[in-house]
C-alpha cells in the first residue's frame, strides 16, 4: 500500500516538474542544454581516467575543470538572464553574455595553460 | 523648483565629499609609506633580518637572467649536496613584482638598484594595502567607514612589523593581496556580477602567487557562504560569487609549482570541494521549489533524502577511508599545528623552534594592535545593525583571524586587516551619531525647528552608548527626515548604506555637551594611538637584525659584526668552499658571502638540519667526521658573550640538540643538563663541556678579560684553557660576534702503531 502511494506521488512528482519545465523560455533551455553536455563531458572524462589511469595528471584536472567550470559559468548566465529573478532586472542581457565570454576566456586561457 | 536646488545641493556635497575622500585616501597613502621609512633614516637602506635574503637573492637572479631560467632555477648553492629547485619551492609573487617593478623602472630610464626596489617595496604596497581597505570597508558600511578604517591600517604596528622600508619578505604583498581579494569577493556578493568574480578570482591567483597563508581564503570564503546557506540568506548572488571562484582557483592554484597538484589532494582545500557540492545541492533545491507547488515539493524532498541519503553515506564512508589512510590525515604539518597548537612540540621540533611561530603573551595584543583591542567588540556589534552578508562576512574573519592569532605570533599580522576595519566600523557609527546628536540640537544648522523639537524630546534618556540607533515604528512625519537626514550625511561625508535608509526610524539623540565630549574624547583615542604606532614604528620594529645599536654613555655604538664576517667570507675563502653553520644563517650566507651552505632558513630537509645538529653536539673528532663527510671547509658560529647579543648559538644550542636527538639517539639531552639546567660554567655536564659548540665559541675567550665572563649567560665559562685539535680559528669579528673556523686536514702520518685500513 505505502509503495504505490509514493510510486503514484513519484509519477505526479514527474509530470508536476514535467509541465513546470516546458514552460521555461527556450534561450533557457538552450543554456541547460549546454549546460547537461558539459557535465557529461566531465563525467566521461572521469570514467576514461579510471578505465586508463590517472597519468598525466595534470591534463585530466583541466579537462575536467574545464567542464565543471563551463558548466558553471553557463548556470550563472542562467541565473542573470532569466526573466523571474527579481534581483538582476536591472542588468541588460548583453552584459550578462559579455561577462560570460569573459569569463571563459580567463577560464580557458588558464586551461590551455595547464594542459601541458 | 526647491525640488531642483536641493537635487543640485546634493549633487554638489556628492562631488565634494569625493574629492574630499579621494585627498583623503592620497594623505593615507602617504602616510603609510612615510611611516614605514624610519629604518631607512635612523639605520641605512638595507635588506633586514634573514628571509629577506633569500627573497633578494632570488630577484637578483631573476632580473639578471630572465623569467624562464628562474622558473627553472635548480640552486646548488644551498643544502650541499642536496640542492633546492627553487622554481618548484618557492611562492613567486613577491619576486615576481618585485621584478616587474625593476624592469619597468628600467625601462623609463630611472636607474634604481634592485636592492633600492626590493627595499621599497613593502611600503609601498602598503599604501595600496591601505586603499584595498578603504575599498572593502566601504562595501561593508559606506564611505566614512571606509575611510577610518584605511587610516587605521596605514599605521597597525602588527602591519609595520611586517612591512618596513627593507622587510622584503611575502606577507609585504601578500597582505595587500589578501584584503583584495575579500574586497573582490564582497563586491562579488553585493552586485553578483560575473565580471568582478573573474577578478576575484584573479586576485586570488595572486594571493596563491604570494604566501602560504593563501589556505586562510580558500577556507574562510566556503565557511562563510556555509553560514550563509545555514542562516538563510542563501541567494543566486552568493551561488555566483562562490562557484566560479571555486573551479577557476582551484586552476589557478595549481598553475603556481610550489601548489601544484596539493590544490586538489590536500585537506586544505577540502572544505571548498565540500561547500562547492553543498551549494550546488541547495541552489538545485530552491530551483525546484521555485518550479513546484508546496505538496509537490515536500514528495520531492522525501523521494530524494530516501534516495540520496544511501548514496551519501557510500560516498561519505570512501572519503573517510582515504582520508583516514594517510597519518596526518591529509594535512601539512604546518596546517596541522594551526589546527591542534600542541602538534609542533610533539612530533615537529623545528616548527617549534621557530620563535614567530609561539603563541602571542598579552600584552603584545596591546602593542600590535592598541586601541583596536577594543574598539573591535562594538565594530562586532555595529556589524549587527544591520546584517548583512557583507558585514557577516567581516564578522567571521575576525573571529577566525583571532583564534589563529592566538596560536602563533606570526599570525598577527592577519588579524589587522580585521581589526582595522571593524574598529573603522566602529568609530564611523559612533562619530555619525555624536554629530547628528550635535546637529539636531543646534538651531541654527538645521531648518525645522518642530522636528528638532520632536528629536530631543526623545533624546533625553539616552545613554552614552555608541550604538544608540533603534529602529522604530514608521511615522508619517518620519518621510521628510531621510531626505534631510541624507544631506547633512553628505555634508559629513558620512555615507550610510540604502538599506538603512528605506527603514524610516526615529533615532534617539544624545544631549549636546556630552556629544562634544564624547567627540573630543574620541579624537584624543586616535591620538594615542597614532602616538603609540609611530613610537612602535620608529623603536621597536626599524631595527634591520642585521646592523645592532647600543646606546652608552659615550654615544651611539654599532655592531656590523654580520657583515664583516660575510665579506671576510667573501673575500678570503674559494668560491665553491663549503660554509657550516645553524639554519638560521644560511639565506644571509648565501646572499651576502656568496658561498654554499649546508642548511638554510628554508628547513625542509629534518635530517640534513639534524646533521648539522648532531656535528655541533658532538666532541670535536667526531664533529670533524661528520662536517669532512659533506665537504665542509669553514664553520660559522654567532657568539654573543662578550657584547651581550642574546640570540646567539649558544642559546639556541639546546634546539640544536633536540632536533639532532630527533634523528641520531646518541645525542641525549639530559647529557647536556646538570639536574634538568641548562649550564655552562663550572657545573656543566662533561658532555657539554666537550661539545664542539662550547668549545668554538668560547676558544681564547679567556683572553678578553682574565676571567672569561660570558656577559649573556652572566657567569664565567667552565673550562678556560683548551686548544682545538681538529680546527683552526681563522677570523673572530670586531666584537667576536662571529667566529669563523677552518677545518684542519687530516694528518699524513699517523703516529703510533700502523692502524689497520678500514674498509
């Protein structure tokens, strides 16, 4: 009894969130799009390293980092671009993206840096 | 029409109290780098103490032959026959800018000396230090704020002791980078632009580039976003303050070789790992709330805590297990005797020994930081009203900077910083309310009489609390104050922050007379404490250690005792001879003599130091084994008996000892002690008394006045009259400070029976 109730709220759990999703603005979608590409980036670097070993080391920390770290760059575009976060109205769309390529730049700068 | 004046009125006292501040902050500037010059006008401009050697050293090689060749610098003329990969071991930051600053001197054709650079390097930036903390304060409170704070931090004695005219060591630049980049990070939480956490992260890179003390960031930032999340002011502006500093620090600490791959393996750094995953959790978790309606979202939390609590104890219980395999559990040893203050004295002696690395006695609280001591619990409290994530954050620094100074001395330079701008905090609140108390009772300043009226009614049975400000219930009449409230901040330049005034109160107004008392007793703290630094400045942190004074009756004597031996070195011994002394010596001997050493300042080699150790313990035969076995030409001994210089061998022998019966058993303290004392007259134990350390510093002492009296240790020495059998004494200074001596080569023939060739 108690496991098809919270089968039946997980289910209503599912389409709740379902429907909430597919009404997100699609630029956001775009970005959470990227966003799912670059953790599975990471994620699939990280099951390479463990399949061939973790040499050399310094080459699988920016590639991953540089994964984790788009990722969360494009998150915090999200974050100043979307249109129900009351605290960044004031800031231009533009400018979010400016200081997003910005930020980029300095992260994969340090990257190719790194990779040796 | 009055809409417009007032509109230009204010515009006017805006630029005013602008450029008012702006001449302000160039007079502190100025003050601060003046105050630090007094070494240079009473002594001369010269490197001080001992790792300041090795820092212009380093610069010296860097600006002669170039970046890449410092970046791969293997320097043979230390820790013989090891070596030391310089590039690897050391934290560029302070050479590199130091560096930099030489090349673009250069390059406009001001021909300053990389010795004049290096030793104007550290007031200089604390003039920069100073305006970071007029930045950062001014994010926390406003301007006012801001402005005292700076002038505090350009006179802090703890800062002065780190930062004078020829201090060239990290924490000179290390500071400075330190108060930028919590200015960055608390710009960062207050805009949440992308933009300023590049920068953030930037200046952390910086920090990294500088000191050690870089762990201090990359633990104080997570816990104070934890406090965050934990309190409830978990925002998207903290989500971009903290995640992006997290990846791209995490980078560029590993760029710098001396952090390497320790950027992700250490414990150090776990915290910020943990805070990243916490935050990203939590930001997933409001994203989710603000999608779903309430019953929806409490199925999604009871789906997820079943689910995720499983996976969390898995993973908890693998990190346990690597954490636990390692027997610091992941920390340095450094970290680790910050954390348990008992550690160093147990298993790492030479930590221990260092003495900037004891715990601090009281009263040198009063000397380091004055009056901050406590004007630092009301900077607390103002910090309080209102909270805000800035101001939680300053509160967390002091509290974290004043448990770490209370483990080690060297630590109190970090406290500064937050003592400065807490007492800023503290005595801009208490100025902002003693003038507005004086300016609502003076008639002819303000234009209303009836709110005047209204204010001093409520004034009456006020106390003389600095925090006399209460938020109240909002009043119709109240509307008009805060624009008339605005203008005389202006004129004051006193600036509070907007959230303030949203909150319409009436605020209670202290009586006139002990306004103005209160204001002049104020004004006659700071004067104290400007006496005070400037006393500490110009006597007690301008001596360079390396030049000593004493006054007697007959003037001013100067012992150049250092530098004499050094050039002695220079001049008369081989290029490649090999110099022996304590640890202590090592980066002065490199620099200034220019010859190999055995150890040096940098201890990262226990054994070679114990080495060294035990040679010194021992008799002289089988102190001439050891030094002959790593090449050793000459000696170097520091012998402070005859002129009473207390920081000599002879003191420090004792360390000596236990460090090297740390590695080589047959080195015994109690053999040194007579009945658990430390002696070296007549009743010292035999073993002392034999020493080679004992026997080089005191060889021919008789000589000097009959009687052999060490005037440090206040008694005659036991055994007057020896000769040396495997030394030869080759230089004693002017005040036989520093004795240096030659290893006596092994004799051709052996007397007696034909010993039998040992294998």
């Amino acid at each position: 009894m108690g496991k098809s109730s919270t089968a039946k709220d997980a289910q209503a759990l599912f389409h709740s969130l379902r429907s909430a999703y597919a009404a997100t603005p699609t630029t956001l979608k775009i970005i959470d799009l990227y966003v799912l590409f670059a953790v599975s980036t990471a994620l699939i670097q990280v099951g390479y390293m463990a399949i061939v070993g973790s040499f050399p080391f310094n080459s699988f920390l920016s590639g991953v980092l540089s994964c984790v770290g788009t990722a969360v760059l494009a998150v915090c575009l999200r974050i100043q671009v979307n249109k129900e976060n009351k605290e960044f109205k004031d800031l231009p769309p533009e400018r979010a993206f400016a200081d997003f390529v910005l930020c980029n730049l300095v992260l994969h700068l340090v990257i190719m840096n790194f990779l040796g | 029409m009055a809409a417009s004046e007032t509109a230009k009125d204010s515009a006017l006292r805006h630029a005013f109290g602008n450029v008012l501040s702006f001449f302000i902050l160039v007079l502190i500037g100025v003050l601060a780098f003046s105050i630090r010059l007094f070494s240079v006008i009473k002594y001369e401009s010269v490197i001080h103490e001992f790792d300041p050697y090795f820092n212009y050293r380093v610069t010296q090689f860097l600006t002669k032959n170039g970046i890449y060749d410092f970046w791969n610098w293997f320097d043979d003329r230390t820790w013989y026959p090891l070596g030391r990969v310089i590039g690897g071991t050391v934290y560029p930051g302070l050479t590199l800018t130091a560096g930099t600053l030489w090349w673009i001197l250069n390059s406009l054709n001001i021909p300053l000396s990389v010795e004049t650079v290096c030793v104007f390097t550290a007031p200089i930036f604390s003039s920069i230090a100073a305006w970071a903390t007029y930045l950062l304060t001014k994010e926390v409170k406003g301007t006012g704020a801001g402005l005292t704070a700076a002038a505090l931090l350009a006179m802090v004695p703890s800062y002065i002791s780190r930062s004078v005219a020829g201090s060239y060591d990290n924490e000179a630049v290390a500071i400075f980078a330190l108060i930028f980049t919590f200015y960055l990070y608390i710009k960062t939480l207050n805009t949440g632009s992308l933009f300023y956490a590049t920068l953030n992260s930037i200046a952390y890179f910086y920090m990294v580039c500088s000191w050690g003390g870089y762990t201090f960031i990359i633990n104080l930032i997570p816990m104070h976003v934890l406090l965050c999340i934990v309190t409830g002011r978990y925002s998207s502006r903290l989500y971009i303050a903290y995640a992006p500093l997290v990846v791209l620090g995490t980078l560029l600490a590993s760029l710098v070789p001396v952090v390497g791959f320790n950027a992700v393996l250490t414990s150090e750094h776990f915290a910020s790992f943990l805070v990243f995953i916490i935050i990203h959790v939590v930001a997933l978790a409001y994203h989710i709330k603000g999608m779903l309606s309430p019953s929806m979202f409490k199925v999604a939390v009871t789906l997820v805590v079943s689910v995720g609590l499983v996976i969390c104890c898995a993973v908890v219980a693998v990190l346990v297990a690597l954490v636990a395999s390692s027997p610091t559990k992941g920390w340095s040893g450094r970290s680790l005797s910050l954390l348990d203050p008992t550690y160093a004295s147990k298993y790492i002696p030479i930590i221990a020994s260092v003495s900037e690395h004891q715990p601090p006695t009281w009263p040198s609280y009063f000397m380091d930081i004055n009056v901050l001591a406590f004007l630092v619990p009301a900077g607390i409290i103002a910090c309080f009203l209102p909270l805000s994530d800035a101001s939680s954050f300053v509160v967390l620094y002091i509290v974290t900077s004043v448990y770490f100074s209370g483990v080690m001395v060297r630590l109190m330079l970090v406290l500064a910083p937050a003592a400065c701008i807490m007492s800023g905090i503290a005595l801009s609140e208490a100025f902002a309310v003693f003038t507005r108390s004086i300016k609502f009772q003076l008639p002819s300043l303000s234009g209303d009489s009836q709110v005047d009226a209204g204010n001093s009614d409520s004034g009456s049975a006020a106390t003389t609390q600095t925090e006399a400000v209460k938020a109240d219930k909002i009043e119709e009449s109240a509307k008009e104050r805060p624009s008339r409230k605005n203008k005389k901040k202006e004129k004051e330049t006193v600036e509070k922050p907007s959230v303030k005034s949203r909150i319409e109160k009436r605020l209670l107004v202290l009586p006139l007379e002990s306004s103005v008392i209160a204001l002049l007793l104020l004004v006659l703290l700071g004067a104290f404490y400007v006496v005070h630094c400037v006393w500490a400045a110009a006597e007690a942190y301008s001596a360079p250690s390396i030049v000593l004074t004493s006054h007697s009756h007959d003037g001013l004597h100067v012992f150049d005792d250092f530098r004499e031996a050094y050039a002695w070195l220079s001049h008369n011994t081989e290029v490649d001879d090999k110099v022996a002394s304590w640890w202590d010596y090592g980066y002065q001997t490199t620099a200034m003599a220019n010859r190999t050493v055995i150890v040096d300042n940098n201890t990262w080699n226990n054994t070679h130091i114990a080495t060294v150790g035990t040679a010194m313990s021992s008799p002289e035969k089988a102190a001439w084994e050891i030094f002959d076995s790593l090449d050793v030409k000459y000696v170097l001994v520091v012998f402070g008996g005859l002129v009473g210089y207390p920081s000599d061998d002879i003191n420090k022998f004792l360390w000596m000892v236990r460090i090297g019966g740390g590695v080589f058993p047959h080195i015994k303290e109690p053999d040194y002690l007579r009945d658990g004392q430390y002696r070296i007259d007549s009743q010292a134990t035999p073993t002392m008394l034999n020493c080679l350390m004992y026997k080089l510093s005191y060889y021919r002492f008789v000589e000097t006045d009959g009687k052999a009296f060490d005037r440090v240790r206040q008694t005659e020495i036991g055994k007057k009259h020896f000769k040396l059998t495997h030394f030869e004494e080759v230089f004693t200074t002017h005040h036989w400070m520093v004795r240096i001596y030659k290893l006596k080569p092994p004799k051709n023939r052996i007397r007696g029976k034909t010993k039998k060739s040992k294998s």
